[in-house]
C-alpha cells in the first residue's frame, strides 16, 4: 500500500479503477474528466499511467501498446511502452521518448500512481491530470 498525500486545491488525487481490473503486461484505458489516461500494471506490481495519446500516430491508442523495458549504457533499465501504430517507444515512469529513431522527441504525459486499499489512484493537478 502506497501513503497518499493529502489533497490540497492543487493536486487531488482520483480512484480510476481497482488493481485487479488491470492485467500483467497489458495496458487498459480510463477516461479521467476528458482527458484519457493508458494504465499498465507491471509484472514487479506497480502501475504506471501515461497519457493514452500517440503524439505521432495522432491517435488515443497507446493502451493497446507493447509493454517492454530498455536497458541504458549504466545498466538501468526502464519499462517502457510502444505505439502499436509506429512502434515509438516511451519510458512509462517519465513519458520520454526512448529512442528518436530520426524523429523529433513527443514527450507523452506520466502522471504519478498509487494503490490505496487495492484502488488505484492518480494524481490530478490542478483539477486536470
């Protein structure tokens, strides 16, 4: 279980689903207010949450992406998702783009998660994630 901040008028944070909705590896999308969020549950448990927009598909499709990881030149590795249209990678814990592969570098948005009695919960800032 993961402590929650207290809400304050600038970050709230929001039941999206219950963990259990969330398979292993596979991502799901949640509709937040209007803005749609791609969730991921993780084989080592955690939940990562993006946003569900493929800046270079120009569509909400990155729940239906492939869940990896890449490893850097320090011996970290990233967990990371890519676009089922263009195969675009990003490290889900910052929303970065892994590798330009030529492109420019769309940023996605990564929105901090937590698990509070097994629901998991988003952090909207703002009123807006």
């Amino acid at each position: 279980m993961t402590t929650l901040e207290p809400r304050t008028a600038r970050a709230t944070w929001v039941r999206v689903c219950a963990l259990d909705d969330l398979t292993p590896e596979r991502g799901r999308a949640a509709l937040v207010g209007d803005v749609q969020i791609a969730l991921f549950r993780l084989v080592d448990g955690s939940v990562r949450a993006v946003s569900n927009y493929d800046p270079y598909g120009e569509a909400h499709v990155l729940s239906r992406g492939i869940v990896g990881s890449t490893a850097f030149s320090d011996g970290s590795q990233a967990p990371t998702i890519a676009s089922p249209l263009h195969k675009q990678a990003w490290d889900l814990r910052t929303g970065a783009v892994v590798e330009t592969q030529g492109r420019d570098e769309r940023r996605i948005a990564a929105f901090p998660v937590a698990v509070d009695d097994g629901q998991v919960m988003i952090r909207l800032e703002g009123g807006r994630p």
